[in-house]
C-alpha cells in the first residue's frame, strides 16, 4: 500500500461547481458517442459557467479528446502519425466524405467540428486547429519515445505532456463563449497562467494514474514518478510526495498572478479574468472528477479520497492473486 499525497489545498479558492446542464448533455454526447462503437465516455465537469450550446461542444471535444487517447495508447510510431492525419484532415474539411473504411477517429473528428463551428466563437474557431496539432503532435512524438524507450528531463517532459494530456485542447473549451484578442492570450502572464494550470492538471494525473499505469507497463515512460525515480534516485513514495509539492509550488504561482491579473480595458478585462477563471476550474474539475470514476481508483475511490490509503495493483501479466 501507499499514502496518495495531497495537492490541492485550502489555500485554493475555486470549489468544485457542476454545470446545471450536465446530465442533460452528458446524456446527449453519451447518445452520439455510442454511435461510433462500443466506446466508454469521459465528460468533465470543469464547464460550470457554460451555456447548453457551448457545454455540448465542450462535452464532445473531451469525447473525442478520449477516443483518440485510447486508440493512441501503446501503438507504435506509424499508427499514431495516421491518427494524427486523420484527425487533422476531418477537423480542417467537415465536409469531406470520410474514406471508407477509416478508423472512427475522423468521423468523431468531423462530426464533433461540423457541430461546433456552428456556436464557437471567432477566437475558439481560429484556435482549433492550433490546440489540436499541439495535441496530436506530442501524443506522436511519445510513441518514438516507446519505441526508443527513452525518459526525458523533467522539464522536456512537462513541457510534451502539457500537449499530449490535451491541455491546449481543454483550454481551448473556454475559448467557445470568448472573443479573446491575441494581446491578451499571447500576453505573458496570461501564457504563464495557462501552462501553470495545465501542469497542475498534468501533475494530478501523473499521481492518480501511476498505480494503474505501473500494473499494464514495465516502465510508464510518460509519468513523472518514473522520470522522478530515475533521475533523483529516489523511491515510488518519494517521487510521489516531490510530485505532490511540485504542484503546490504551481498552485502557490497561480494564486500570486491571479492577484496581480494586468489590465487592458474595461470591455477586455472582464474577458481575460473569464478565461482565467476558466483555466482555474479546469484544475478544481479535473481534481474532483479523478475521484468520482472508477478510472484511477476503482470502487474504493471515495474511501480513497477520504484516508488516502491505495493498495498496489498486482502487474496484468503477474500471477498474484
């Protein structure tokens, strides 16, 4: 067994908040998702202060963002690049006969889009491309990292799984309702708000995710534990807790700027602190959410998130009990 170390703390203002529209939409991508195949679903609830319209989009990004994560994972260098072409090319033509029999990927791609572009604003429709790259890009380069067994610096590795764990993709939910100008989401603080949020988020997963990742891999390449582990030396516990304060660290940085936000005008500011806010419920959903499926912790998650305790999953091919 292991303790679970904590990150988010009392210092951190945002609760976690459901959408009131949730299940309603939930029930709607959950409807269309099923229609691809018997895929599982993965809907967030860090879109709080979405309308129907927006949360629908937002809702099927993450459905898609899930489907390419499970069709990516473990496959070798030639399938991930088809994926990513795949995806790239339904995302840019929505009105394109998919060939067939192509993967569900650019279907789930086109339709998710040809749906979207329909509500998004002028700012989320000229970014989509960007944050989907960014994503597809990185997932891509660590399958040549399996295939090369290699495990990257912290830094190097904090910077690719920002990209391959889809943050440019989940921020670029808030973006739906927000016509943000290039001043203020290229601005510096802003830029900096962002990447602290995303490896917080990325930060979490790695914690969550370790016990599962460590009983279906040899070595989970893509986990700051392991990279912890074999960079500093240190023990399974020890990587974790350097992890854990990591995120605090982040956390610390976050509040910091969220005080001292710059100012651009009184139409402006008000849609920067949106977008901000945003970045900040992406962390809080994200948190909770890990505790309220059976992804990360299985039936016990609840009495986890309580003592903290997590017993060790034996490996897939080992034959304990």
């Amino acid at each position: 067994m292991f303790r679970l170390p904590r990150t988010l703390n009392d210092e951190w203002p945002w609760q976690r908040e459901v959408n009131p529209h949730y299940e309603e939409v939930k029930i709607e991508t959950e409807a269309w998702f099923q229609t691809f195949g018997p895929f599982g679903t993965k809907i967030e609830k860090a879109f709080y202060r979405a309308n129907p319209k927006h949360l629908r989009t937002a809702s099927d990004m993450m459905a898609l963002m899930l489907i390419y994560d499970e069709y990516t994972d473990g496959v070798d260098l030639t399938l991930a690049r088809e994926a990513a072409a795949i995806v790239m090319d339904a995302i840019q033509n929505p009105n394109k006969a998919r060939p067939v029999g192509e993967i569900a990927l650019g279907r789930v791609a086109q339709q998710f889009w040809a749906r979207g572009v329909k509500t998004a604003s002028v700012t989320a429709q000229r970014r989509l491309f960007e944050a989907f790259s960014l994503y597809t890009n990185a997932v891509t380069e660590e399958a040549r990292d399996r295939e090369d067994q290699n495990i990257r610096s912290i830094d190097d590795h904090l910077t690719i799984h920002f990209d391959s764990g889809a943050m440019p993709g989940c921020f670029w939910t808030i973006l739906l309702p927000l016509d943000l100008p290039d001043e203020v989401f290229l601005h510096p603080v802003i830029v900096e708000l962002s990447r602290l949020s995303g490896e917080m988020v990325v930060l979490d997963n790695e914690i969550f995710s370790y016990n599962k990742e460590q009983s279906a891999e040899e070595i989970p390449l893509h986990n700051m534990i392991t990279i912890l582990m074999h960079h500093d030396n240190c023990s399974v516990e020890q990587a974790m807790e350097k992890t854990a304060e990591m995120h605090r660290e982040r956390s610390r940085q976050f509040l910091r700027l969220w005080n001292d936000l710059p100012s651009w005008d009184p139409v402006i500011d008000p849609i920067a602190r949106k977008y901000v806010q945003g970045l900040a419920d992406w962390e809080t959903g994200t948190y909770y959410w890990s505790f309220e499926i059976d992804r990360y912790f299985g039936p016990k998650r609840e009495e986890i998130y309580k003592n903290r305790i997590v017993t060790w999953l034996p490996k897939y091919n080992s034959m304990a009990p």
